[in-house]
C-alpha cells in the first residue's frame, strides 16, 4: 500500500509521516504543591534522629527478629515502631515501641504487620500500656 499523500511504501493508507496525530493539549499542567519545609519540621526530623541513634548506641546492632547483623552506617530503615507514631503521640519516642529490623524484614513488616511474633508479642503489651 502507497501513502496518499507523498506515495511512500506504507503500511496503511498514509506513512509514518503523515499519518493523523492527537493535538497536544493546550492546557497548563498544575504542578504538585509541596509544603514548605519549616524550622518545626526540621527539629522534628532532627529529635527523631537523635532517639534513633541514642537507640543504636545502648542496642545490640543485630536484628530482634532474626539475629543477622546489621549493616554499619546507622540507616533509618533499621528502626521500626510498633505501634504507629502518627496513631499514639506518646509511642513516638518511647524506646520500648522501636525494635531494630533488617531492611528486608522492614519491608514484609510494612506490608504485614502480624508477619513476626516477635513484633505480636511487644504489639500486645504496648497496646495494654497505652489503652489501645
């Protein structure tokens, strides 16, 4: 088949060149808003980094759940609270709600908070401790 209008070999009735295209769009994209970081933020950032490292310097640097090591440069991904900090304020920065996990274990936590007992067990005396 020849295109109609230039007679170039073609797959269908026009070429690659004149075959009939979608407009682009004419209307502006609205770009994400994004909150502005504030000083309150940043102390928040930096609090909670100072309680996981105060945390690291008094625990063992081994998983709770499976023993292996940890890797050496403190990652936030190590540290895992039990009951959400978002859910009770006073879990935020209570040392008995962390447990130390590896990256991996981190993740199948993330997806499925009942995957490991050990996570269960703590789960239901920190539910007690805070009248959950």
């Amino acid at each position: 088949m020849n295109c109609i209008i230039c007679g170039k070999k073609s797959h269908s009735d026009r070429c690659f060149n004149h075959k009939l295209r979608k407009p682009l769009s004419k209307r502006k994209r609205l770009s994400r808003k994004y909150k502005p970081v504030t000083t309150e933020i940043v102390e928040n950032i930096n609090q909670m980094h100072e309680f996981f490292l105060s945390i690291w310097k008094k625990k063992t640097h081994r998983s709770e759940i499976s023993g292996e090591k940890l890797p050496s440069p403190v990652n936030s991904l190590y540290f895992h609270h039990i009951i959400p900090w978002r859910k009770v304020e006073e879990a935020t920065y209570d040392e008995e709600n962390i447990i130390l996990l590896l990256p991996s274990e981190h993740g199948n936590v993330e997806n499925n908070k009942f995957r490991y007992e050990e996570i269960n067990k703590r789960r239901k005396i920190l539910e007690k401790k805070y009248n959950l």
